[in-house]
C-alpha cells in the first residue's frame, strides 16, 4: 500500500516519468518490429525445409520463438501505458492538491503540508460562526484527502501493473505472477475508500479478481468501491451457499422438533432431559426455541428464494446482487439496472420492521421505480437499488423511537453512495437520488450528516424525521433538491414533532423540503395509507420518478 504524503505529491515531477515512457514506447515498438521480421524470416522455414527430424525441431524452435517475441510486445506496452496514466493523472492530482492548499491559504487558513492538516484562523471562530467555520474546514480537509487518497491509489495501480508485466531475469516479459489475495488483504480494503478500492481492484490480474471471488465471496460482494457485476457474481455464489446452508439447519430443527414430540407422545421425555427438575417444562422451553429458530430460518429461506427468482426472471430487467448476509435479521442490496452503466440511480433505503424475509416487498418497489423512470424518460436508463444493508428497527415501539439503528445505518450507506460514483462508468455522472421510507428516511439523514453525502437528491417519504430540524443542516445535497411527502391519513403524522422523537417533520414548510404530493390515503386504514405510496396510480409515484430523472 502507498505510502505517498501530501509533500510528495506537492513535489512530484513529470518530466522523469515522461522520459522513460519515451524508453519504453521505443522498447516496445521496437519488439513489435523484431516480431514482425522473424516472423517473414521464418514463416516459410517448413517448405524450405520439409521433411526430417531437423526440420521438425527447426520449425518447433522458430514457432517457440515467434510466440516469445509475439507475447513480448503486449506487456512492454502495458508498462508503457501505466507510466504513461501514472505521469499525467499524477500531474492532474498535484494540480488539484495545489489548488486546494492555495485557495485555503487566501482564505486566510493555515496548511501544513508536512501533516497535512488545515487550521482555521483564530478570528474564524467568532460567536455564530462556529458551524460554519468548522463544516468549511472540514469541506476542504476531505477534499485535500480525497485528491491525496487518489495519489495513493494511482501509486498502487502503477507499481502492480509494473511489477506485472516488467521482464523477469529467467523468464522474460509479462511472466511475474502475483501471489494470491489473502483474507487479511480483502479485509484490509473493506477499510479503504471506494475511491482507493476501485484502483486497487483494477490493478489487479484477471486471475487475482477471479480468486479473490472465489475464495472470498463474502467479502468481495460487500466491498464498495468493486464493480457491480463482480460483486454480483460473489454474491451470487455466497446466495447459493447459505441457501443450502439454511435449508440444512432446518432440516435439523425440524428432525428435532419431531423427535422430542415423539419422545413425549411415547412418554419418554425423562430420557431426553434426565437432569432436569421437570422435562415438560425443559421440553416446552427447546420447543418454543426451536420454533423461534424454525420461523427465522424460513423467513430467510423465503427471502433468498424471492432474490433467486428475481435474478433469474427472464422477463424483467436484469437484477444485480450487491449485497448479501443471513447473519442476525439478515441484509440485502439487490439493483434493478446495473448502476455503474444507468444514467440515473435512485437507492431505496426501507424502514421499520425491514428484514431479509421481506425481500420480495423491497425489490418490487425498486422495479417500479425503475419502470416509472423509464416512462418518465425512455432516453436515459435508470437504475433502482433495494438498499437493505443496515439492521432495522424491529417495532415501531420502542425500538423507532431510537437514533442508534440510524447512526449505525448512517455509515454504510453513506460509503455505498460513495461507492456508485467511484464504480460508475463513463466520464458523464450519473444522477444519484437516495430515497427512504419511513425509519429509511432517518438512516438517509444520519448519511447526510457526514461531510458530503454523494447524491444529487434526497426523498423522505412518510419520514417521522430526519434528526435535524432543516434541510439545510444536511451536507452533499442543495435545500432545493431535498424532497419529502406525506400522506394526509399517514400513521405517521402522529409521531411526535421536532426534538421529541426525530426532529422536524420534513413535510412540514418550515424544514424546507420541496413537498411533493402523494394520494391521501384511508383515514381508516392509517397504517396502511403509510406503505400506499407505491400503489397503483398514486400520484406520488409519478412525482418520484420526476424527481428520479432529473425533471422536478
């Protein structure tokens, strides 16, 4: 891993880099040319030479040697090309880096390149100009950062793909072969950027990537910053596994549950429990046990069926697994629409009560997203993400009420956004809208409180709050492209306002949302006004796909 400082990277000079990428062109061109002149000079060799057991080995030799010097060129001119990348994308981020530390010091802050760190003036921090001295420091911190964690990574995807393909003493060009992924290295990059995550996977070999899938699915499928469709291939297989795995440990439930009640219908069960004071009352407390177990493990069961028949419908759009785990209530991140190639990506974030049994619900509203974008606008395509990666509230009560489920949520779907751009392909962005439902809306506003959240829109739909009072106390989005809505008969609407529960309604004009209208709903049916919003024909779907596709 580089170890590049921000001094090195304020320091570095292309011209040396540029002269050796001068070396290796001519190097490598004159490799193409010597390959080109043994092949005339020995192509015609058999029928110069046709028959014995020394024109056999002369033509076996002068193949040998046409193959050698034919795989010789490709890894020359990927050295080439490297440094080529590794010269002016370090120049561009020199640029970037001197503009930071230049617009800061006019600014008046202080920057000390050495520990690349950026101090405010004393007079900055001035009564009422706190929060904004501090959230201005911040700002340029991360993107000093940012430009210094993209140097490191380009540092890294130069040397690998030096190292690679630089000649051997013995064997010659291209033939180094890298050791194989660790667990320690995946998890090491779990830690990384998504930024820095992406240039590491792409300097990979194509063999690297394909082991690290298939010795390490579990890890690959979670790790921002992987593409899509690699992360779907290991989750794909990590779906297989614990499918099999959990259909297994019902089968063993199950064989017990019967066993014990054949025990106790024979009049046995002392034999099961010889310790206990009373085996009824030991019998009663494994079999509510194995009963909680058996209810657990088919709910999973049946939401990894919903993901594998959604994965495989032929007629629907193609489905991308980004995201799977069994552990505790379970997650899952399943794309409708391959985001690192859609236009627009709208990441749908549920809310109370969401686990991995309730798959198919969270896929169905990303489809109708997805398909509601498309009629919006048919000419760009757009992407729909069932994000369920964070552990929901079980219950409205108490367990809603409570900030912690956000605050850990917050986190990861923070560096999910973050993740869509490093991965996205194309040097046009796509539009980014992060949308949750309920308690989803929560988890969107403890994302939002991180220095810069990476969207372009967010939509609180049936919010009970965001845990901050205005749309301008959240970061990475304007105020005009933050949305909200809420039904007139939402349940919702009961949940206490402003600092009670989760701050102030983002329905309400004073938070400084744009509202946007969805159908009322059944003053009789409260709760189930609050999961309507994606029904047929209410209005509020249409105004999400306006807001999806960039036209609200």
């Amino acid at each position: 891993m580089s170890e590049m400082t921000l001094e090195d990277l304020l320091s570095f000079d292309a011209a040396p880099w540029h002269s050796a990428v001068d070396h290796w062109h001519r190097l490598a061109q004159g490799i193409d040319d010597a390959a080109e002149q043994l092949i005339r000079g020995t192509r015609d060799l058999p029928y110069a030479w046709s028959s014995g057991t020394g024109s056999e080995a002369a033509a076996e030799k002068a193949a040998d040697l046409r193959a050698e010097v034919s795989n010789t060129y490709n890894p020359a001119k990927r050295v080439h090309d490297a440094m080529d990348q590794h010269a002016y994308g370090m120049k561009a981020l020199r640029q970037q880096a001197e503009n930071i530390v230049a617009s800061a010091r006019q600014s008046g802050y202080t920057v000390d390149t050495a520990a690349a760190t950026i101090t405010a003036p004393a007079t900055a921090y001035s009564a009422g100009n706190l929060d904004h001295t501090a959230r201005e420091t911040g700002a340029l911190l991360n993107d000093l950062r940012a430009v210094l964690e993209s140097a490191r990574a380009l540092d890294d995807s130069t040397a690998n793909a030096i190292t690679v393909n630089a000649p051997s003493p013995k064997a010659g060009f291209g033939t180094t072969q890298l050791p194989a992924l660790s667990r320690t290295d995946l998890e090491a990059q779990a830690k990384r950027s998504p930024a820095e995550v992406r240039a590491w996977w792409e300097s990979l070999t194509p063999q690297q990537q394909e082991q690290a899938i298939l010795d390490f699915p579990e890890l690959v499928g979670w790790i921002d910053g992987i593409p899509i469709t690699d992360r779907d291939v290991a989750n794909r297989s990590v779906l297989q596994r614990d499918t099999d795995s959990l259909k297994q440990q019902a089968a063993s439930v199950d064989a017990r549950t019967q066993y014990l009640k054949s025990m106790y219908d024979q009049g046995r069960i002392t034999e099961v429990y010889p310790d206990a004071f009373d085996a009824k009352t030991a019998l009663d407390a494994e079999l509510a046990q194995l009963g909680t177990q058996h209810d657990d493990l088919a709910g999973k069961l049946r939401g990894l069926e919903a993901i594998s028949s959604r994965l495989a419908d032929p007629n629907k759009p193609d489905a991308y697994l980004i995201g799977l785990s069994t552990a505790a209530d379970g997650k899952a991140i399943v794309s409708v629409g391959n985001p690192d190639t859609s236009n627009n990506i709208v990441t749908y974030v549920p809310g109370t009560g969401e686990d991995l049994s309730k798959a198919a619900g969270g896929m169905s509203r990303a489809g109708i997203m997805a398909s509601d974008a498309a009629l919006q606008d048919p000419t760009r395509s757009t992407a729909a993400v069932y994000w369920y990666g964070y552990d929901a509230p079980n219950a409205i009560l108490p367990d809603a009420g409570f900030s912690s489920y956000a605050e850990d949520g917050g986190p990861a779907l923070d560096n999910f956004q973050t993740g869509l751009r490093a991965t996205h392909e194309g040097d046009i962005p796509s539009r980014n809208t992060v949308l949750g439902h309920s308690y989803g809306s929560t988890v969107i506003g403890h994302a939002a409180m991180s220095p810069s959240i990476s969207a372009d829109a967010l939509v609180f739909v049936g919010s009970p709050g965001v845990d901050v009072n205005q749309a301008s106390d959240l970061t990475g989005v304007r105020p005009d492209q933050v949305y909200a809505t809420r039904a007139e008969y939402d349940a919702i609407r009961k949940v206490p306002d402003w600092d009670i529960a989760h701050g102030n309604d983002p329905s309400d004009l004073d938070f400084g949302a744009r509202v946007f209208a969805s159908d009322p709903g059944n003053s009789n049916a409260e709760g189930d006004t609050h999961s309507a919003y994606w029904n047929d024909n209410n209005i509020a779907r249409k105004n999400i796909a306006l807001i999806v596709t960039g036209k609200l």
